[in-house]
C-alpha cells in the first residue's frame, strides 16, 4: 500500500524532544507538548496501514504453515 503522509507532516518545535511513543502517540498538540514526525491525523493513517500489513503477513504465514505441514486445521480433517 502506497500510502501519501507529507501533508500530514508536523512542524518541530526546536528545543523540545521527540515524543518517546513516536507515530504510536494519539495525543493531539494540546495533550502531548513533544514532537513527532506527523500530526494526529497522519499517525492515525500510518498505524493503520501498519495493521492492515502486519494481518496480511500473519495470514501469509499461516498459509505458509498449513502448506508446509507445520500447522493443521482440524477442522478440515472431520
């Protein structure tokens, strides 16, 4: 997924750290005084094409598993 985050990016405060949560903060400027890479609304879209990616690489591996015998679903053996 080709996902577009430069209008989302944050202006940095100088003199004032990074956030330690990073993009997984969803405090808005007003709750969180640190700095981030992007606003709310861009972090928001980052995490959840990152969910939507890591269900993707799970399914992946799991029918990866199951070809190569290494999981079995027994509801398919009744």
């Amino acid at each position: 997924m080709n996902l577009e985050l430069t209008p989302y990016l944050a202006e940095q405060k100088p003199d004032v750290p990074m956030c330690h949560f990073g993009d997984m903060c969803f405090h808005n400027t007003t709750d969180c005084k640190f700095n981030h890479w992007y606003v709310l609304d861009g972090r928001k879209k980052l995490k959840k094409a990152f969910s939507k990616q890591q269900k993707f690489v799970k399914i992946e591996s799991d029918i990866l598993d199951i070809k190569n015998g290494k999981k079995l679903i027994w509801a398919d053996e009744c």
